[in-house]
C-alpha cells in the first residue's frame, strides 16, 4: 500500500476512535447523571390534612417511585412557618401562606429517588392548580393557589436546608 494511502487510512481510524470516545464519555454522563439518588422535602400542607388526604397522597408519592425515608406529623407555630418560608418574606401572601402553614397539622417527609427534586416538583404541578397538569397532586387535590396541599424543594442546596429544619440525620432512615 502506498504511504500516502497508509497515513489516511491512520487518520480517519484516529478520529473514529475520537468519536468513539467522545461517545463513550457522553454515555457516562448520561448514566452517572441517572444514578445521581437525591433527597427532598415534601409537606402535606394543612387543607390537605384536613380532608384526609394523606394516604392518597402518600399512594401517589410512593406510586411514583419515590421512597418516604422519614415522616412526622407536626403542628407549626407561626414563627415556625415564618422562618420556613423566610425566602419569601417580601411577597405580598407571605403573611396568610404562615398563618396558613400554621393553622392544622402537616406531614413533613424526606423522600428519596434518582432526580427526585425535579420529579417530585413535576409530580405536584404547578403552584397554581388552575395550571396544573392532569394526575399531578395538585391538579388532584389543591383548593386554590395558597391552598395547594403540597410542598418541595426546588433545588439541592434548598431541600438540604429544608431537610435540615425539620429532621435530625437519625430521624431519616433510607
Ligand atoms: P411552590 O410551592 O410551587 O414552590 P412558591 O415557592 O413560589 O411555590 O410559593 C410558596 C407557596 O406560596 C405556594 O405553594 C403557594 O401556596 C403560595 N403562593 C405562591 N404564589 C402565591 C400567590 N400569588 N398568591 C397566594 N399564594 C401564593
Ligand atoms: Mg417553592
């Protein structure tokens, strides 16, 4: 074989083989990123309390893969809720969303599953049930926009922080 047509032949498996492991790397991301178990915190939020929905929305978490690492059923104070929901001090339904956190009790719960901040947030739907999509807890069962029977965390850094106010490492057994 003449050298010319030795040295493409050399090129052209030099960038199959850039390709492939290109390829090869781009798989692995994908495959760690489906690996990546997270934690978020859920609360069943008091007008759901309150019409016994909590094993129907419990049915639904636990349906959809998710496992309830650690629950409890707790009545916030006022000052609890205020300091829960600090982020949204400044909005002009901070006030009511407090003394409505407050006002029955709620199930706070650590749930656990590959991607599960975003997943549950697709599960609950969006914040205003009117915009909800169908089969989401929200499109179920909330009332209204302050009455929405769910809460999760939005990103890592929050559901660690929120994981945090209301379980000890003990109390969350995966
Ligand atoms: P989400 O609960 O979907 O993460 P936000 O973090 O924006 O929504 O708001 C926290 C909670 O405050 C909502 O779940 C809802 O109960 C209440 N809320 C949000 N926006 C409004 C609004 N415009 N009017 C009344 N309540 C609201
Ligand atoms: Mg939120």
């Amino acid at each position: 074989m003449r050298k010319e047509t030795k040295d493409q032949l050399r090129s052209v498996r030099n960038v199959r083989v850039q390709q492939t492991n290109r390829q090869v790397s781009i798989i692995t991301i994908i495959k760690t990123r489906k690996k990546m178990i997270e934690r978020t915190l859920s609360i069943i939020k008091p007008d759901a309390t309150m019409r016994n929905l909590t094993g129907a929305i419990n049915s639904i978490i636990e349906s959809a893969g998710f496992r309830i690492i650690a629950q409890k059923r707790v009545k916030l104070t006022i000052e609890q809720g205020q300091k829960f929901y600090e982020v949204h001090k400044d909005r002009p339904f901070y006030d009511d969303l407090c003394r409505f956190l407050s006002s029955a009790p709620v199930i706070v719960q650590v749930l656990e599953k590959e991607n599960a901040i975003l997943d549950y947030r697709e599960l609950m739907g969006s914040t205003n049930p009117i915009n909800a999509a169908e089969g989401t807890i929200r499109h179920r069962f909330a009332v209204s926009i302050d009455q929405n029977s769910v809460h999760g965390s939005d990103a890592i850094e929050t559901a660690a922080n929120e994981i945090k106010f209301f379980f000890s490492e003990i109390e969350i057994v995966g």
